[in-house]
C-alpha cells in the first residue's frame, strides 16, 4: 500500500516541503506520496481525523494552523509543548502525535551561523509569529540570557513574551516597540538578529535598513526564497557569514523525514532538492506579490507567509504605521 503524507495548510500551492520529501522517500525506496491539502480553518478538523485512516504516515502543519491544530491531538512532544505550535504529525497507531521540527531546524541554522564563536548570550528577534515561537525557544533553551523580540503589532510580541514566561523566568525575554530609535539601541547591543517575519519575501524589502547594521552582527534570515533577502545583502555587506532560512528548512524536513520512517533522512538528496526548487522557484517567482496580492504558500518554508505582503521601503516609518 503506497503511504501518504500530506501538507495542511492554506493556501499550500507550490511547496517546497513537498518535492524535498517525496526526492527523499524515493532515494530510499519507500513506497510513499506526498500530497498538497489545502484546507481552511472550518475544514481543519475534518482533515486531522482523516489523517488516523491506515495508509496515512503523517502530515506537516503550515500557516495558518500551527497553533489551531494542537487541541486536535492526541499527544504532543515537548517543543510542540512549550512552543505551543505544532509543524509535523508522526502517527503511534491511530494516535495523532504532534511535534515541532521548526526548533531544530532553527538550532541547526543558529549553530552554523555562530560556528566556532562561543555561542553569544542575546539576540534580537523581528517578529511574533509561528516561527517566532518556534526561535524563541531554541534561543531560551540554548542559554541565551536576554532576548528582544519586536513586532509590527506589539500587542503580539507582548503575547509571546507570557507565552514563555515559565520557560523565561530565569533570564531576560521582552517585547519592545518596533520604533527605528528603539530598534537601533537593542540592534547595538547585541550579537544575533533573526528575522522571523515575512518582510523580505518581496525583493528589495527589507525589515531593517542597512545603516542600522553593526558589521559584526550575524544575522540570520528564516526567509528562504529568495535565498539573499535584502537583509542578508545588506548584512553581508560587513560580514560573509550570515545564514537564510533555507538550512533551517532542510533541518526541519529532515527531522520530520524521520520521525515519519524512522530512517535517517537523506540529507544530499533533500538539499539537491532544494537547488532545484529554489532555481526553479525563482524563475516562477511572481514580481506581483506587492499591497493586496496573496504570495504563493509555502514558497518560503514548512511555514509561508500568510496574507498580503507589502512593500516596506518606508523603513523608517514605524511598522505600526505600515499597512498590513
Ligand atoms: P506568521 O504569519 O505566524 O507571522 C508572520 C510575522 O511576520 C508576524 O510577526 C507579522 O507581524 C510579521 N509581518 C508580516 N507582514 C508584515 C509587514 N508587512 N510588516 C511588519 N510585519 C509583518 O508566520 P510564521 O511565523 O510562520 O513565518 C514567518 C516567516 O518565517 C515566514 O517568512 C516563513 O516563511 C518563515 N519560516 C521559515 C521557516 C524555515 O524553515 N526556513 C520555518 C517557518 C517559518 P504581525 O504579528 O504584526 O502581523
């Protein structure tokens, strides 16, 4: 019986999750199909209870229901736990368990950004979203000792900060303003920035303007299509060392490969994958996904950007007064 796995989200057209999973599932000669499901909200559950039917394998989770998924399963491991968001279902009979991959997908990105520099002790994180939570943790279980996360819409930022409180309470986990003057104080102090929103997916945006930049920031962007975002160029500039989010995808992947076969996942093959794709992508790429334009799903991770994108050239308005 062929197995099937199969990704959750909406919309989910033009994965890339999809051909690195099925490249991998031939490479190792399983019998498996990997398939789009676009669902929305009203038809989540629905689609959670199919999945307990015997030929499934299990499932990834993207946006918009990483976090809407949870109450649907039937257990979840400890970084699904504590992030409170789950990108992969592995299957124990017809128990639907959840996980989150997206940590050690990040961890794998954040190791090799740092290399062989003692692992720094604050990062400013750009966003409060999934793949936020997801960062957030991997830094906090990493022993970083101060963490800023900004956000378009602190009230969010704020929302993530008490999601962690527990986990936090031994260190420094706060949300600030996203207001250039503040951004420009915390970017000075500190070692790591991560983007973990959606601004750049759009050539030439970017959620930080260049002068803003120390040279020895390492910055790590979780956009993986395009492959150079703006803010890489611009960070890579002073320093050659910087990571997108394409690492963080094929771990992610990898992990969940897996978790689903319980084989280890052929890391060259799933990579190769993701050359062709991301070469193939950026032909296909369309230039229209400026104001009132939907960005094709998933173009950008296990997790794409959701909604309409805008163009932020206006980086130096506050984000609150950017349109959304
Ligand atoms: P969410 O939709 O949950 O969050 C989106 C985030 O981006 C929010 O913080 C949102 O701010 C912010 N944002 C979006 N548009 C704007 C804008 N115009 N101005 C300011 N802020 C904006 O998405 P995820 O957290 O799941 O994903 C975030 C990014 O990370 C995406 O690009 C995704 O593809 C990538 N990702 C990459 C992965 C990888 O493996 N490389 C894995 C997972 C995600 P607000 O809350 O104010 O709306």
């Amino acid at each position: 019986m062929t197995q099937r796995l199969v990704l959750i989200g909406h919309p989910v057209a033009h994965s890339f999750s999809g051909g690195m999973q099925q490249a991998a599932f031939e490479a190792l000669g399983i019998d498996a199909r990997y398939e789009l499901w676009d669902r929305r909200p009203i038809d989540l559950a629905d689609a959670i209870a199919e999945l307990r039917g015997d030929d499934f394998l299990g499932a990834n989770i993207t946006i918009p229901h990483k976090e809407r998924v949870v109450p649907l399963l039937d257990r979840l491991t400890e970084d699904a736990q504590a992030t409170g968001a789950v990108n992969v279902i592995s299957r124990e009979g017809n128990k639907l368990i959840g996980h989150n991959t997206d940590v050690e997908g990040f961890k794998s990105a954040l190791t090799k950004l740092v290399g062989r520099q003692k692992m720094p002790r604050q990062a400013v994180v750009l966003g409060a979203g999934g793949a936020a939570r997801a960062v957030v943790y991997g830094l906090i279980t990493d022993g970083f000792q101060r963490i800023v996360v900004f956000n378009r819409h602190l009230h969010r930022g704020e929302g993530l900060v008490r999601h962690f409180a527990k986990s936090a309470s031994h260190m420094d986990l706060r949300a600030m303003p996203w207001h250039e003057s503040v951004l420009e104080a915390e970017i000075s102090k500190t070692k790591v920035l991560i983007n973990a929103t959606s601004i750049g997916m759009t050539p030439g945006e970017t959620p930080i303007p260049a002068e803003l930049l120390p040279p020895d920031l390492m910055v790590l962007d979780l956009i993986y299509n395009p492959s150079l975002t703006q803010l890489l160029k611009d960070a890579t500039a002073a320093r050659d060392t910087n990571v997108g989010g394409e690492l963080m995808l094929l771990h992610q992947g990898a992990r969940a490969f897996e978790l689903w076969t319980g084989k280890s996942a052929p890391i060259e093959v799933m990579q190769a994958e993701l050359d062709r794709a991301r070469e193939q992508g950026l032909r296909q790429m369309p230039i229209d996904m400026g104001s009132g334009g939907t960005p094709p799903a998933d173009l950008n991770a296990g997790s794409p950007a959701s909604g309409p994108q805008t163009g932020l050239a206006g980086a130096d308005k506050p984000a609150s007064s950017r349109p959304a």
